[in-house]
C-alpha cells in the first residue's frame, strides 16, 4: 500500500512582489515560510508557526486572506 504524503500546501498566497506567503500541514503541525516569487526558493527564516493559518487536515476547507 502507498503512504500519504504528510506536508500539503493548504496556503499560498502573494506578499508583495518579491514574496508569497506558503502554509502548509506540515505533518500536522502548520508551518508558514515565505517562497522567493523570482526563483521560488523558501526563506531562510525559521519557519512560522501555522496554527490558525492553516489547517491541520489537508481535507478540510480553507480560505485566507493578507490584510
């Protein structure tokens, strides 16, 4: 049997124009980085905490918003 992949991008979103701002499941405990949009390399910067921007469960619904 196959094993499911245990990091899903639930988030993915533009910061500004350099930057996106990803989240994703990260085994269950959310992640957020920012993503270089020129090259589309990760950060790095220590990885955010994701809980409350991301979900938990790749199969529940999402939406978000940068304000």
């Amino acid at each position: 049997s196959q094993t499911e992949c245990f990091n899903y991008i639930r988030f993915l979103q533009t910061y500004n124009h350099t930057h996106l701002y990803t989240c994703g499941t990260y085994a269950f405990q959310p992640k957020c980085t920012f993503v270089n949009a020129d090259y589309f390399t990760l950060s790095t910067a220590p990885l955010d905490d994701g809980k409350g921007k991301c979900p938990y469960d790749p199969a529940k619904g999402h939406t978000g918003l940068i304000v």
